[in-house]
C-alpha cells in the first residue's frame, strides 16, 4: 500500500537519488546537465514555490510529485517501484488536492 504524505526537507537527499536514478535509467536520452548539490537546490527551490508530496511504501520514499498551483510540475518514482502504484497514488492525490 502506497501512503501519501508531505515532504520535508530532511527528506531531499532522498528526493534527488529518485530524481537522478529515474532519470539515468529512465530518460537515458536527457543528458545530465547538473551535478547533485545543483538538483538539491532546485528541489528545494521547487519546495519552497509548490509543494511536494512523497509517495511511501514499507515506510521507504520511493516517489514523489511536485505541485505548484494546480499543476504537476514533476513526478518521479524509484526505477525499482515502477508498476507498483506509486505514481498512479500520486496523481490520485494531486487530483484530489485540486478539486
């Protein structure tokens, strides 16, 4: 079972493992453009403008969406939890926010 809760900033090494894993293994196309103190700090930038909700299973973040205003402005799942619920409990829970 996937629970939803709001990220927090001790939980930001963790957001920017899954941001850089999904995209090396996911979007191998997307060149890496920056380093993982400059994703850091874009995703806290991102935390501070929106809101970030993370995506838990077995009490381990494996996933996250990024919302400002009334849009998904990301959403990332661990490569190894794809096809397990996460992005789809994600999106229920942003939907649901908006409503």
């Amino acid at each position: 079972m996937v629970q939803i809760r709001k990220a927090v900033e001790k939980d930001l090494p963790r957001l920017v493992e899954i941001f850089r894993v999904s995209r090396q293994q996911l979007l191998p196309f997307l060149p890496i453009l920056y380093t993982r103190e400059q994703d850091f700090a874009h995703l806290k930038d991102l935390m501070g403008r929106g809101e970030i909700y993370a995506g838990i299973v077995a009490e381990k973040l494996v996933g996250f969406l990024v919302r400002i205003d009334h849009w998904v402005a990301h959403l990332y799942v661990h490569p190894d939890m794809i096809a397990h619920g996460v992005g789809h409990a994600l999106l229920d829970h942003a939907k649901a926010k908006s409503a």
